[in-house]
C-alpha cells in the first residue's frame, strides 16, 4: 500500500510558476507510474501527465506540453510537478495518483491534494 | 481525444435502494474503463478497473459493466458511506486519458 503526501497549498501571482511535491512511501517508488490530475472548481478532473521513475521520462497531455514538466527523484521517492506561466484559469486542486506498471490499469493511491491559487 | 459522458448529473436515492450510473465515450475505449467515488474533501478512491473489476478492498455492492462506448456502475444495495461524487475515466490511450464530469449521488 503506497502513501503519497503532497506539498502544501500556495498563492500564486499570474505568470509565475508553481512546484508541487509527491513523496510515496510504504512501497517500491519505481513499480508505479505517477501521474497528475488536475481539479478546477466545477470542472472535471483533467490528466496532466505521467512520469515512469523506473525510467525517468515524462509524457504530457497535448493541452500541458510546455506548459508543465514532470519529474522524479528515485532516491527520495518524490514526483514533482512544475507549472509555468500560471493563469486564474490554473487555480485548481492538484493530485499525484500511483498506477501500479502492472497492476490494474486504474489510480490505485492518491496523493491529499494541493490548493494552487492564482491571484493578482 | 475522447469525451466521457456521464449521466444523470445528480441522482437522489435513500439508503437501501440500487442505484445505477451511466457513462457513454464519444468513441470505443474497449474495457479501459475506470470508475472513481470522490467524498466532499477528498481525493477520488479507485472503486472499478477495466470496466467491471473491483479494485482491492471495494465491497461487492459496487458492480461494473459494458464495453465499447457504454458503461454502467451499478451500486446494488446503497450504504450511506456511498453518498458522493462518482467518476468514469478512460485510458484507451494511456497518453490520452480523459474523466467523465461526474454524477453527484445524494441522500433522497
């Protein structure tokens, strides 16, 4: 059973960037694939992208490529995800969520959220 | 990319009752279909993989079915714990994956 704690909320000016942390514990950090999701209010959860530790490479959505990079510490056990060039319409709750690589298929463990708020 | 399309936007049942939950894809996903219940302040729990597998730990009340573009959750016997927001998602393509916008299921 993966534990996956994020980094907290924060406040954020337009055009800035934001970095937000994913720490796993309880499990093999490199048997999951990480990826994040994305929460506006009233919208619907949007895939951000996908990091696999094991290897290291990021994929994207096609809407988040430039925009967000993702990475991986194996030795911390902790994914990031950096945002650039944020907008209001950025504001939104952010999860990290495990896939097992071969278990099944779906977001087994979520991360608690993170609170990103873009505010002049 | 593929849109999921859930139905009905709210559904207000009593506990006991079954409660039935659609979701259609604009296109076939075959079985890559997941189901989620997200609680007010929560994160979303993996409650359904591959259409109707039931994720480790999920009581049996909780069904899934269909293939193709047409999913149905099916909640037979509701517990007042299952009172939420529940969501479909696709990975057809696991570069591509989508979420349906979600069916609030309240207390009638």
């Amino acid at each position: 059973q993966v534990q996956l704690v994020q980094s907290g909320a924060s406040v954020k000016k337009p055009g800035s960037a934001v970095k937000v942390s994913c720490k796993a514990s309880g499990g093999s950090f490199i048997s999951y694939a990480i990826n994040w999701v994305r929460q506006a209010p009233g919208q619907r959860l949007e895939w951000m992208g996908v990091i696999m530790p094991i290897f290291g490479a990021a994929n994207y959505a096609p809407k988040f490529q430039g925009k967000v990079t993702i990475t991986a510490d194996k030795s911390t056990s902790t994914a990031y995800m950096d945002l650039s060039s944020l907008g209001s319409e950025d504001t939104a709750v952010y999860y990290c969520a495990a896939a097992a690589v071969a278990g099944t298929g779906g977001f087994d463990f979520w991360g608690q959220g993170t609170q990103v708020t873009v505010s002049s | 990319e593929i849109v999921l399309t859930q139905s009905p936007a709210t559904l207000s049942l009593s506990p006991g009752e079954r409660a039935t939950l659609s979701c259609r894809a604009s296109q076939s996903v075959r079985s890559s279909l997941a189901w989620y219940q997200q609680k007010p302040g929560q994160a979303p729990r993996l409650l359904i993989y591959d259409a109707s597998k039931r994720a480790p730990g999920i009581p049996a009340r909780f069904s899934g079915s269909g293939s193709g573009t047409d999913f149905t959750l099916t909640i037979s016997r509701l517990e007042p714990e299952d009172f939420a927001v529940y969501f479909c998602q696709q990975r057809n393509n696991w570069l591509s994956i989508t979420f349906g916008q979600g069916t609030r299921l309240d207390i009638k």
